[in-house]
C-alpha cells in the first residue's frame, strides 16, 4: 500500500477515544441502522455541514442542513429529507413497511424538477424475499422488475420491462465449501444484445470477504481489496482499476473513515482526514474533515469544514 497501516492507525487513536463495545456488520445488512453503521436504536438523525470561512482562527459559516432521517423503531428507514446547500428542502422520500418490516412501498419526491415516483414491492411469505417491484415515474413511466430464487434463496433471474422493452438477467454462481459465493455470473439478454458480468470473490481463514474482482466487456478489471485486523474489523479498503490505485479508505474499529487517499492515475492526488467527537452511545456527533492537495506542493492539512450531527434514540 501507498501508506504504512501503523501510521494511519496512530492517526486514529489521536483522534478521540471510543471504547463502547460494539461489532460493525460490513455485509448483508439487515436494516438501515446496520448500513449506516449506527449504534443502538435510533429515532432520528440529523446532519449539519459548517464550513470554515477564516483558516487561521478555523471560524465557520452558520450550519446548514443536510438531511433528515427517521427510522421505526426496527431500524429501517421511514422517511428521509435532503437539503440543498441554502438549506432548503430538494428530495423527500417515504417508506412504508409491512407487519415483517419488509418495504413495501417507496414515495420520491424530487422538489428542484417537480418529479415524483411511486414503487410498489412484493414478496413471496414463505421464503421472506422480494418478487416485484413495479415502478410510476411522473404518473407516466412504468417499470417492472420480476424476480425468481433457487432452493436456497439465491437469486436466479431478473426480469425488466420497461415501455415494452424487457431485460433478462440469468444469475450463475459457484459456492466455496462454506457457501459463500466465489464467482457470480449475470448474464444481460434484452434487446441491445448480451452481456456478461463477472465479479469474484476471495476470503482469509476466517471467512472474512479480502477481495473482489468486477469484469465485463465493457470494465476490464475493478478490484477492491479488505484488509482486517486481528479482531476482524476491517481497518482498510482498497480500489484499484485496470491494476491502478484509485482509491484507499482508512477505517476506525466502528468503520468511521478515518483518512481517505485519492490517485489519478496511480499517482496520489488528495488526502482527506477525519477527526470524530462521539456520543455516549458510540455515534459521532461530530466530524472535522481536513485536505491535503498533492497537486500544489501542498505539505500541511488544511481544516476546510466540520458536519454535526443531531441523533434521538428510541427508549
């Protein structure tokens, strides 16, 4: 790697300590709180970005909203608002749940073009997983999207339709002795021809995901490399494309990046680093961000904004 893991570990712990005792889940997440890394049962959540208006006293700008999220009470999404940079509302979104909280119904509101989507999603009861969705985009466009699983609940096709045009995706996989996946197939049937999707997966002793390779005939090769500390929490992510360093992601043990590094054409171009003020709970409730540009001589970070965040927790 371009940067030693001891240096950038260091630079985590010097950025606050958090000593609550929890597992971050990095796949197959079973809701909204577990894909946004949220610790405990939170109500609603807030986010405020200031940004630093005088760079030798770090004075901000008054905080402006980002967005809102609120969540039931078993951790899922049901409604959500972002904010444009003046702090006015641009996208409104509604979730509605079943009795098994699975979502059913999605309601999109895009404020700054007056556009509005509705999609309706269906499940099959016995086996808990979804079978439809069907899509109104503007009380005009129809969108269908047909879904079929094998025995054990993978998927095995996926069919679109969309104004009379319909897609066929036929999934193929191959299992290591664990039954995880190591290469997944897709292949694209519609009426721009075909197409294949390749994405292939490796993993240590302990079953922990270290590395996925995406190819098709359109992208020769993505890679992205997890690398994992002796706890398995994941402390580094990795992108490559075509064998070029396009991106690495330092992560603290809840997975809070703690600096990201940015490469154009495998050379590093810009660093970002984050120092978090966390809850009681374990969240952050605040994050300041500093850059360093390696395209200007630039040898100091420079402190460019800090985003808070407002959490309420379910009793």
């Amino acid at each position: 790697m371009k940067i030693k893991i001891l240096l950038i570990l260091g630079i985590g712990l010097l950025f606050g300590c958090n000593n609550i005792d929890y597992m971050p889940k990095y796949f197959d997440y079973e809701n909204d709180l577990e894909k946004e890394k949220l610790i405990k049962k939170v109500k609603s959540l807030e986010q405020y970005k200031a940004n630093i208006i005088d760079f030798e006293t770090e004075k901000t700008e008054n905080p402006i909203i980002e967005f809102r999220k609120e969540f039931t009470e078993k951790g899922n999404v049901s409604y959500q608002v972002y904010y444009d940079i003046f702090g006015n509302e641009k996208q409104l979104t509604t979730n509605k749940y079943n009795k098994n909280d699975f979502l059913i119904e999605v309601i999109s509101e895009n404020i700054l073009n007056n556009s509005k989507s509705i999609e309706e999603l269906k499940y099959d009861t016995i086996i808990n997983k979804q079978i439809s969705l069907h899509t109104i985009y503007n009380d005009t466009i129809n969108y269908f999207v047909f879904f079929k699983y094998d025995k054990d609940k993978n998927i095995i096709t996926a069919t679109d339709i969309q104004n009379g045009d319909t897609t066929l995706n036929k999934f193929d996989y191959k299992f290591n002795e664990n039954g995880k996946i190591l290469i997944k197939k897709v292949n694209q049937q519609g009426d721009f021809g075909e197409t294949e999707y390749i994405t292939e997966n490796d993993y240590d002793e302990n079953g922990n995901l270290v590395m996925r390779i995406f190819k098709s005939e359109f992208v020769k090769e993505n890679k992205t490399e997890y690398k994992y500390n002796d706890e398995n929490r994941i402390e580094l992510i990795a992108e490559y494309d075509e064998g070029l360093t396009i991106k690495e992601t330092f992560y603290d043990k809840y997975f809070n990046p703690i600096l990201i590094c940015n490469y154009i054409d495998g050379k590093l171009n810009n660093q970002f680093k984050y120092k978090y003020t966390f809850d009681k709970v374990g969240n952050w409730i605040e994050k300041k961000v500093f850059v360093k540009q390696h395209t200007d001589n630039q040898n100091s970070w420079k402190f460019i904004f800090i985003e808070t965040r407002n959490i309420e927790y379910y009793m």
